[in-house]
C-alpha cells in the first residue's frame, strides 16, 4: 500500500453528497434539519427513500446498509457522510474487506460509532478522512460560528490546513520544547477498544492517536487505557496522544473522575499527552478534525496542532 495519504477533492456548489446511516436510526425530524442544513449551503442530498426506519437497534438490516453504503462508494459523488453515530458500523467492514477500493478517494464524515469506518478507512484504503459531525448534528440555523464556518471552509476546499491553539500538556513529555510530524488517527475511544483482536485492529505506532467518549466514567476510561495499554497498542511507541471531549459519565456523587483518569494514565507514560481539542460529543462544539493527513504537533510553553487537509 502507498504510505502517503491520497487526496480527496472538494466540494463545488451544487454538488450531490451521499448519505448513509451504517449505524443507529436518525429521527425524522433531526434528518430534516441536516437536510435543510446541506441545501442551504448550496449542496445536494442524495439518500435512498427509506432512510429514516429502525431495525432493532440499526438503521437498517444489513443488506439494506451495505447496498447503500456500496452504491455510495462507487458514485460520482465527493463525500459520504454519515446519517448518524450510535453503533452498528462495525458490521459492514468484513464486507467493505471484499471490495476493490474506488479510484477517487471519498470523504467519509462522522464521528463516535463511525470510528470503525475510520479506522478502516485510513488503515486499509488509506484515505483521509473528517472526524466532524454527523448529519443529525446539522441545522439550518446553526449560526456562523467559528466551527461552522470552519467546516464549510474545509469540505469546500477553501482552508489548506486546520489550526487547534492553547492545548493542554498533560505530562513532561507534553511540556518540552519541540514538533512532532505524523498524521492523526482514532477516535471513539469504546469504538478503538473493540478494535482490538479484528481485522481491523488499530494501528497507531508512530502515529497521533485522538480519543473521545460519552457517558463513560472515570474508572471504565482508565480500564479501556489500561487495556489499550497492555495490547501494545498505546505503548510507548506512538507520538502522541490527544484528548478530546469526553462528556457525562459523572459519578453518582455528581463528581467527574474521567480527567484524574486520564491525567494520571498521562504521568505513566514517556510520549506527549495533550487535552483541549474540542471534538467529540460535548454539547455546541464538533469541530472538524482531519485524520490520516500529515499533522503538525508544536509542544512546550505554547501547544499547538496544525493539520492538513488533503484536498486539491
């Protein structure tokens, strides 16, 4: 496989953007809003009629994901970008494990449970992809905030790279003076768990490594560190580690022990660890964060992380 991430190509206006919900169901109204949101910005939905159903606890039945998901795949269209998180995206990657890879690149875009896709995504295929929001988390008056514009900014091609300031080191390694060169892969950090022993399994050596969650206590993140630890898999031979959001999961006392979890797993190992990008599940804020393209890690007094975008 070529180690250089390939390119994506940006939207235009007027552009179709496939649709997909490869995980749980959307609501009815929550689709209408992502809906309207595309077509305000002078993009074209494209979706198959019964797109908003439930089956158990998908979207969908199999068949019926992965046939969508397929046509996607080898349509004209730039993008795919997913309906919703939830879970069940792990069930269409034996079948994406039997496909030649298109010759253009898309960019998948999602967050939480289309981590698996992620990871296959820039492991296998080895194309970029967006870390953002899913199309339930879009709306037509979402106001012109710096994220907003961010997003559009990037998939419209007009931004060549993404800046995140003021990061928080966590530990000594995240405190000297220097700059990292790698790209950025991960996600959610029960979808990189389950990972673990697949086909897909990630890979993160020599990599930026960046994990969210929701609604996981203190002691369930240092576990699932623990064991991401123990399956050499955020050893001591990754560049970094970068903390997102990582929401809910207080304890019964209404306290939160996720950041003394995650600071203390920090002070255990040599490599950099740093918090303060503000992507994940956190309520108002999604920014949009490019993986498997080369990223930029400025560490010391002044933190900061400058990610390509990839687009042409």
């Amino acid at each position: 496989m070529n180690t250089k991430p390939m390119i994506w190509r940006p939207l235009q206006p007027n552009d179709s953007v496939e649709i997909i919900a490869p995980a749980s169901a959307s609501t009815e109204d929550k689709f209408t809003n992502g809906l309207q949101w595309l077509e305000k910005n002078q993009l074209l939905p494209r979706y198959p009629l019964n797109m908003v159903q439930t089956d158990l606890f998908f979207a969908a039945p199999l068949e019926q994901q992965w046939e969508h998901f397929k046509e996607a795949l080898y349509s004209d269209a730039k993008v795919i970008w997913c309906l919703r998180g939830g879970y069940g995206s792990m069930r269409l990657i034996p079948l994406l494990e039997k496909l030649v890879p298109p010759k253009n690149p898309k960019l998948l875009i999602g967050f939480s449970d289309i981590t698996a896709l992620h990871i296959f995504f820039n492991q296998k295929w080895n194309w970029p992809t967006l870390h953002g929001r899913t199309i339930s988390q879009l709306h037509p008056d979402w106001d012109l905030t710096h994220e907003h514009q961010g997003l559009l900014d990037l998939i419209f091609g007009k931004v060549k790279q993404v800046s995140f300031n003021d990061l928080q080191p966590l530990n000594q390694a995240a405190s000297e003076t220097g700059i990292i060169n790698s790209t950025i892969v991960g996600g959610n950090l029960r979808l990189i768990q389950s990972s673990l022993g697949t086909p897909w399994e990630i890979k993160a050596k020599g990599k930026m490594l960046f994990i969210e969650d929701v609604s996981e206590r203190g002691y369930s993140i240092d576990r699932m560190l623990e064991q991401l630890h123990q399956a050499k898999i955020i050893d001591q031979e990754i560049a970094a580690l970068l903390i997102g959001d990582f929401t809910e999961g207080l304890e019964k006392n209404g306290q939160s022990l996720i950041h003394d979890a995650i600071r203390r797993f920090a002070q255990r190992v040599n490599y950099p660890v740093l918090m303060g990008l503000p992507c994940g599940h956190a309520k108002g804020s999604n920014a949009a964060l490019p993986f498997n393209t080369p990223a930029k890690l400025l560490i010391g007094q002044k933190c900061q992380l400058i990610c390509q975008t990839n687009n042409t």
